[in-house]
C-alpha cells in the first residue's frame, strides 16, 4: 500500500456512515434536492471549490494541485431507483418505494473519502482533479449528457469512473479496453387490428395473435440476420392486449430494448425491425405505430487509461484479483465522458456469487469495495499526474 492511500483506511468508518445515511435517504432520477445539497456541503467543508446545479441537478469540485499538470476527473454517480428495499437492515431505506439498488450511494461515499484524500494531498499534487458527483445516471437522457454541455469536462484531459458491482468477488477487479458496456436503446409498438367476438376470429384482426407473432419474428433478426460474431439482444418486454376473456383485442403495445456495441450494428436492427413489423401487419391488413428511442451508447474504455487503472489494481489487490471483464450489455451514462476524453470504466468487485444482482429488491453490496474502489481512484490519479509531468 501505498503512502497516498494509506489514510483512507482511517476515513472508512466515514465511508461507511455517509453510504448509509445515503441509502436511508434515496432520491429518484430527475428529483434529486437533498442528496446533491448534502454532496455539496461536504465538499466545501473540505475547502473544495464547488459549482452546483451543474447540467440540472450535477455538483462539480474542484481541487486546485500545488504543481502544475493535467487535470484528472473522476465521477461518481448518486440517483437511486423506483423499488421497495426489501432489506431487513438497520440502514434500510426510509423512502417508501425508492432505493439505492444499484451502489450509487457507495459510488458517491467513495469519491467523498477519494475528495478528502486528495485535497490533503493537494500542496504536492502535480495537476488538478474534477470530482463529478453525477445526477440522473439510471433514466435516459441520464445527466452525464447535460453535465457535459454545461461544462463538467472543461480542461479534463482524462476520466476515471468505477461500478461496485455485487456479483463479482470483493477484492477482485474487472477491466477491459474498448466496448466494456452496451448502449441501451427503447423501443415502444402499438398494433391496430380489428376487435370482434372470440367465437368469430374470422371477422377480426387479432392484435394479440398479431402481437405474438411479431414477438417471434424479432428474435430471428439476431438469430439468423445479423452477424453472430457481433453482440446485440432484442427483448420484448411487455405485451399488453384486450381486456377479456371472449373478445379479441383490437389494439395491442409492446415495448422492449435493444443492447448493441456497435452503432452500424444498432442501425441495422432497426431497419429489420421496421421491415419485419410492417411485412407482418400487411400480411393481416393491421396498422401500427412504431417508436425507437436511442438511448445511452456504448461505453468504449481508451486503450492508455485502462492499462493504467490495471497496472494500479494490480498492485493494490494483487495480480490473481484483476482479470479482464466481459462485456456487460448493461448500460451506463459514463459512456458520454468517453466520447469527450480519455478515460476508463471498471467494475469493483462488491459481493459474491450469492448476492442478488443489481436493481432487486434485495440488492446490497460488501461495503469494504469502497475502499478497495477509493484506492485505486486515489493512486490512479497520482500515476497519472505524474506520469504526464514527467514527459
């Protein structure tokens, strides 16, 4: 270990109260007032240079280095989720309805203990950091885009983000250059056939059988049309039609998503998909309203900051404890900052095999991840800001 990350053994307990305080007391995307006030204050407590509303509802600090160098940026995100905690834990959720099912509040402690280290570092830190406390990462159009435009990146020259992820090991970390998370787009598709009684299919277009069908065919557009050496998912996740038993529905709605890596990839589903729906309603004599809503894009790690964040978690936890990750066809709004700078994503590991996975009911995370996430963040930026004054 390190003598830079030495001190943060000492701010765990603070790690650890501040990530529950956060869980007991979780705000939904877009709706986020006390969590971002709370942020805030912390960071100025410490002397930190803080700029709020950033993007809607971001708080951007800032720490000045003593020497001059590059600018590092590190984000942390701190939206909670629209699902009943189900914990029977002391620091369970007081918000009916609402919780922190996906580590945005140990992302969020984690870069605090992260702003504290490094501001007690900051007379002999040769550059600067920009900590990105990010509203609204799990609801598109998410608040990275936003936080950009209102000038969050300004004179970053590279960014770091990391996950705690709870099924994944603590103690072990998973990196990988290039596509690492999908993008998530959306999809929503109304058919318009013709009701009738269900003793006569014969005078009806039956939006349900209709509906079923489509269901069907857009499976086979990455089955059997595209190439399967590229990754990509078609789900179908709602299909809601009539209202009876003995009548056929006239109208029936499907929504789902698409998961790709590649954008020509995305492109070429929604051709097919578009192709597929209007031969079948044709077929039948239906009509239809068909909407695609692109969502966050692929997030691309940069081949230097990786190997970097790799080196680092390598000789904080161990060789055997870091591995090269597969990619998830999850989503996540860091993908915009990659698209901006250089940068890397990486996932903590926060659990084990036996913890439910993110977005459940019963979701929670080892909580000694933070400091294993907050060690790396810390060294990382050092190796970085050294390594470029250097040349």
């Amino acid at each position: 270990m390190s003598e830079r990350t030495a001190g943060l053994d000492a701010l765990y307990p603070e790690m650890v109260e501040r990530r529950r305080y956060l869980h007991q007391h979780p705000e939904l995307s877009f709706q986020e007032v006390e969590t971002p006030r709370y942020i805030a204050q912390h960071l100025k407590t410490l002397g930190i240079e803080v700029k709020t509303g950033v993007g809607g509802r971001g708080v951007v600090g800032y720490i000045r280095g003593g020497k001059p160098g590059k600018t590092v940026a590190l984000r942390a995100d701190f939206d909670a989720l629209p699902i009943a905690d189900g914990k029977e834990v002391a620091y369970r959720s007081t918000v009916p309805g609402v919780m922190h099912a996906c580590g945005h509040d140990g992302h969020t402690a984690t870069l605090l203990a992260v702003a504290k280290t490094l501001m007690q570092q900051r007379e002999s830190l040769p550059g600067n950091v920009v900590l990105i406390h990010q509203h609204a990462e799990e609801v598109v159009p998410g608040g990275a885009r936003d936080m950009i435009a209102d000038g969050c990146l300004e004179g970053v020259d590279v960014i770091f983000g990391t996950h705690l992820w709870s099924t994944i090991d603590l103690g072990h970390v998973g990196v990988r250059t290039g596509p690492i998370m999908a993008a998530a787009d959306k999809f929503e598709l109304t058919l318009y056939g013709k009701g009738g009684h269900g003793a006569k299919p014969h005078e009806t277009i039956d939006a349900v059988l209709l509906g079923a069908t489509i269901v069907k065919e857009l499976q086979s557009i990455v089955s059997r049309q595209l190439n399967p050496l590229e990754p990509a998912v078609v789900t179908v996740g709602t299909l809601h039609a009539g209202n009876t038993f003995n009548v056929i529905a006239d109208q029936a709605t499907l929504t789902g998503t698409v998961r790709t890596f590649n954008e020509a990839t995305a492109d070429e589903i929604i051709e097919r998909m578009e192709q597929t729906i209007k031969g079948i309603c044709q077929a039948v004599g239906a009509t239809y309203q068909f909407t695609y809503e692109k969502g966050y894009p692929a997030v691309v790690n940069h081949a230097v900051p990786t190997v970097l964040i790799e080196s680092v978690a390598r000789e904080i936890l161990g060789d055997k404890h870091v591995f090269e990750i597969e990619p998830t066809m999850g989503g996540e709004d860091f993908a915009y900052y990659l698209q901006h700078v250089p940068g890397a994503f990486f996932f903590t590991g926060a659990g084990d095999a036996s913890y439910p996975p993110h977005h459940h009911p019963q979701f929670d995370f080892k909580e000694p991840a933070m400091l294993d996430a907050a060690r790396i963040l810390v060294e990382a930026t050092w190796r970085y800001l050294e390594q470029t004054a250097e040349a």
